[in-house]
C-alpha cells in the first residue's frame, strides 16, 4: 500500500500551474524497443515500410494539428503545423532512406537521422532553435511508434486518474489527451517548448526538467503533482494528499466562483490593480469576460505572422486588431508592436537579420530596420484605433533615441493616413516595455516622453543577470527575484509615478502568487496574464492589504540574495487574511 512506502518529492521546473493527483503511469522511452539489427527484408520492402508509415503519421500530424486550432484557435493551436511540413521535406526523407538502403531497419533510420538534427538544434546558439530541439525528436518518436505498432496514451483511458511520467513528451500526447490525464512530469523539455504552451492552455499542470525520473517512481504509484511550486510528491502521506486535494479543490471553486461573479482585483484596504490579459488571438472573444479582465494588457501582434506562408496583409492584421478593440470596448487593449529578432524569427517574406539570441536586430530595433514592414503593421493598429481604446506599445526600447524615432514613425504614419483621408481618432497612448537594463535606468527620460510602461520581467532578468532563463539549473522562485530585479522595477515604477504614468507588469511573475504581494508592494498598477491565471491571482489580491505588501516591499529592497527574498515571499505578507 501506499500510505506505508516512504514519501518522496521530486523537484523541476514548473510549466503550467494547477494541482494533479492521481496513479503515476510511466510512458516508457521507445529507444529499447528499437532493434539495431539489420533490416531482414529488401531494401526495397524496408522503402515502402517507411513510406506507408510517414503518410500515416503525417495524416495524424493534420488531424491533430486541426483538432488543437479548433480547440485553441490561431497562436498556440497552429504550434503543430510545423510537424507536417518538416515530415514532408525531401532532403530529411532522401537522407533516411539512404540509411535504409544501407541495410538499416527503418525505425534504427528514422531515429538516427533525426537525432542527429535535433542535437545540432539542441547545440545551436540561437535560442529559438535551441528550444525547439524536441520538434524533430517528437517526429521521430511519431514515426518510430507506427513503425513499431507500439501503444500510445489511450491505454490509460480505463486507469482512473493518472499523472504521465515521461522522460520526454511530444505536443502530440497533448493534442487529443484523455480526460483523465490530470497532469505532465517530464525529464526534458523547456518552459516555452510546445508541450508546455499546449499544457498552459489546455490547463493541465506539468512539471519539467526531473532528472532519472523514470527509475525514480513506479507505475501506480499514488502522487500529487503541483505545477505552480514544480514539484512530484510519490507516496504522499494521507495528511499531504488530504491538504493537497484540499488545495486542488480551492482552486478549481476560486476559478469557477470568478467567472460567475464580477469580483473586484482590490486589496482588503482599497488598493486597486487592474488585472489585464495577455493574448495572442481572436480566437472566442467574449465580451462578458468571464476571466474578469480589465482589458488586453498585451496583444502579442508577432503570432499574427507564425506559421504563414504568405505575410499578413494589412486589411487581414486590421481585422484581428479592431475585433479585440470591440470586443474589449470601452476597456483599454494594449497592442505590442511584433517583437521579432533573437528567439522569434520572422516569417518568409522578411529579411531574418541577425539571429542572435542576446544581440543583433530585436524588437522595435527589428521594425525599424524594415521601414515598408513595419509602416503597413502601424497603419493596421492606428486604424483599428479609431475605436478609442486602444494603445501601442513598442518592445525591446534600449533607451529615449531609439523611442523618439519609433514615435516619429507612428507620426509619419499616422500623417500618411490622414493625408488619404482615413479617419483614425484621437492619437493612440504609446508605451514601453521595459524588458532591458539600461531601459529601467533611463526611466526618468522615458517617462517623460512615455505614456506608459509595462515591465517584461521574463527578459528583464535574462538580460539583468546574463543568463538563458530558460536553463532548468535557474529554475526556482529565488532566481526569478534577484535583488537587482526588484530594484529595477522599483526604478521604474519610482520613475514612472513622478510623471503621473502607470505601471504594468506583463512577465510570468504577474501570475505568481508568490510574486503578487512583492509587485504591488513596489507599487506596480497593473498585471497582465493569460486569462486561466486571473482567477487565482484575483482571489490573492483581496486577501491582501496595501499596507502589509508595501511592508514587504521594503524588506524585500533591504535583501541581498534570491534565497532571503525567496524565503521571505513564502511567508505570508503582513495584513494578509487567513
């Protein structure tokens, strides 16, 4: 029995938030069910084995493809396209039957060829690639699974409810889960992988990056799962699975109770923080807006463009972009300029310019530097302003020269426009994400010049500290709170207040409950988060007095290490109601 085996927890890397409890089942690595000998039949025969499993697997890739876009719509649920088309590339299948033609088995072909790709992706220095790595090997797996005839997960459809454990996972085991799938423990794998994005918005939990974790649990092992702490807890004991099913129901009945209500996101001694959404298609607009959302905080404009073979047009981006102005109408909807460069490369049909990750064209630098691009991308948002609600906001602003020729590109646009007689409103707010140091040090000057500024904490810390944060070894919350980082933003905000500006944070730290109590604390306005995450984060909010996190605040600033802030967050913020 369960309640007698020693407890174990495991520790990763959250993915996706929420509790899972459930019986482990192990999703065992296909890698020794591969036969090395060689192939027993023909070449020829071994040829057409292959073949009639790629098509197979590549009608499944379009099935599962239009099951997610119909589930998700454009932005996330278009993440699998990509799949069918590289399955059907020429050189990728020239060079796997030429192993086969070697005398390899076709499954030793498939996993030699793209393992091969997907570790030079894994060594790339662009980091788009580098995340991406598992694309080919989830290809591969696909492919060696129909060449096997081996099992997928609808063997757990009659388990009750269960937590896969893998030591890697396609998006695939994701596009059309089993209900009773109740949450992802993964040994590989980065937050923004697609597994992860398919887990967020399928609102499953997952944790990733537990090293050996196959050998380190067994099958049907009791566990709970927590996707917000990153952690696996085997063979909990009957007081820690009581609290943690206890927890789970809290709060599935705290985002069921917000999407009936129209709660408040104030604080228990009237400090009110508007809580926005972060979006990246128009996907199911509602406009009751059962998320209780004060509006689009950011409209991520560059998924507009994903997985296209042809460029948007401007009448198709001033379509998506007036749809989320009425929707949303009279609520304000932040529109960020598309933020390619680095770890997002642009479609076919622009210029890919420099593809470092840490240096070359990003962001608003990226638009500036394709001058016809980025003219037709402003005249679709300044025509879908003429709603009245809504605002620009450029990312990637290293300083004020590079804001004041951004501006003066809206301006020269906005002229153009007027010029041929479209009638556009009054001028449109513009903002700044303050994503890079020297941006949160120059924030008096941008302020001055600035109508708002919204704080990506995501590439604040990356750029801040010099790291990859996406690397699982600074995974935790201490990492994500470094010192520097909480003074920056205090900067900012510090900056922003002096000239009567307010403050949004849009990073992953505007959902962290952890985090909550510190932002407001400092004085932050406004949160913006995917809409699954408002619920909770609107239940912490009134639980909270102004008071008490200013309090934090200040202690925090006092701090000189990620683990004193760390260890402060995890107690209760003073005024917090029980």
């Amino acid at each position: 029995m369960d309640n007698i085996l020693v407890c174990k927890v495991l520790k990763g890397v959250p993915a996706s938030k929420g509790i899972a409890v459930g019986r482990i089942f192990i999703m065992q690595d296909l890698a020794p069910l591969v036969s090395r000998k060689a192939a027993p039949d023909k070449p020829e025969a071994e040829i057409l084995r292959y073949r009639a499993a790629r098509e197979r697997v590549w009608l499944r890739f379009k099935q599962d493809a239009a099951h997610v876009l119909k589930e998700l719509g454009p932005g996330k649920g278009n993440i699998l396209d990509v799949h069918a088309l590289i399955l059907k590339d020429q050189v990728l299948n020239q060079e796997i039957e030429l192993l086969i033609y070697t005398g390899k088995k076709a499954e030793v072909a498939v996993e030699t060829v793209l393992n091969k790709i997907s570790e030079q992706q894994k060594q790339a220095q662009n980091k788009y690639l580098k995340e991406r790595f598992t694309v080919s090997r989830d290809i591969g797996r696909q492919l060696v699974i129909e060449l096997l005839g081996a099992h997928r997960l609808e063997e757990v459809k009659d388990k009750g409810d269960v937590i896969v454990v893998a030591r890697q996972l396609t998006p695939f085991a994701l596009a059309d889960h089993p209900a009773n799938i109740k949450g992802f423990a993964v040994e590989t794998g980065g937050p923004t992988g697609h597994a992860a994005i398919l887990a967020r918005a399928y609102n499953i939990p997952m944790v990733l990056g537990i090293p050996g974790i196959e050998a380190a649990v067994r099958n049907g092992a009791q566990a709970v799962l927590n996707g917000a702490t990153g952690e696996l807890i085997v063979n909990p004991s009957p007081e820690v699975l009581k609290v943690s099913i206890m927890l789970r129901n809290r709060e599935l009945a705290a985002a069921a109770k917000a999407r009936t209500e129209n709660a408040v996101p104030e604080t228990r001694d009237g400090r009110r923080i508007n809580l926005l959404m972060n979006i990246e298609t128009t996907r199911n607009l509602d406009t009751s807006n059962p998320h209780a959302a004060d509006g689009v905080g950011l409209f991520r404009s560059e998924f507009l463009f994903m997985h296209r073979e042809t460029l948007p047009t401007e009448e198709d981006q001033f379509r998506e972009f007036d749809k989320v102005a009425k929707a949303f109408f009279p609520r304000k909807v932040v529109i960020r300029t598309v933020d390619f460069g680095g770890d997002k490369q642009p479609p076919a049909g622009i210029e890919a310019g420099n593809r470092s990750a840490y240096s070359g064209l990003r962001g608003i630098r990226y638009c500036l530097a394709h001058e016809e691009f980025f003219e037709t991308h402003l005249r679709a948002i300044l025509r879908a302003g003429a709603s009245g609600n809504v605002s620009v906001m450029f990312p990637m602003v290293p300083g004020l020269e590079t804001f004041r020729k951004a501006k003066a590109f809206l301006k020269m646009t906005r002229d153009k426009l007027e010029a041929e007689g479209v009638k556009l409103g009054k001028p449109l707010p513009v903002g700044i994400m303050i994503e890079v140091p020297s941006a949160a040090l120059m924030a008096g000057s941008l302020a001055r010049e600035s109508d708002f500024f919204s704080v990506g904490t995501n590439d604040l810390v990356q750029y801040t500290l010099g790291i990859d944060r996406e690397d699982s070894s600074y995974s935790g919350y201490g990492i994500f709170l470094p010192p520097s980082v909480i003074q920056l933003v205090q900067l900012v905000v510090d900056s922003a207040h002096k000239k009567n500006k307010s403050v949004a944070v849009c990073g992953e730290l505007a959902h962290n409950t952890l985090a909550v109590p510190l932002l407001i604390g400092l004085g932050v306005d406004e949160l913006s988060m995917d809409a699954s995450h408002i619920p909770s984060t609107l239940q912490a909010i009134r639980s909270l007095s102004f008071s008490g996190c200013r309090e934090l605040a200040q202690k925090a600033l006092m701090l000189e290490t990620p683990g004193e802030i760390k260890d402060l967050l995890k107690s209760p913020a003073p005024g917090t109601a029980a």
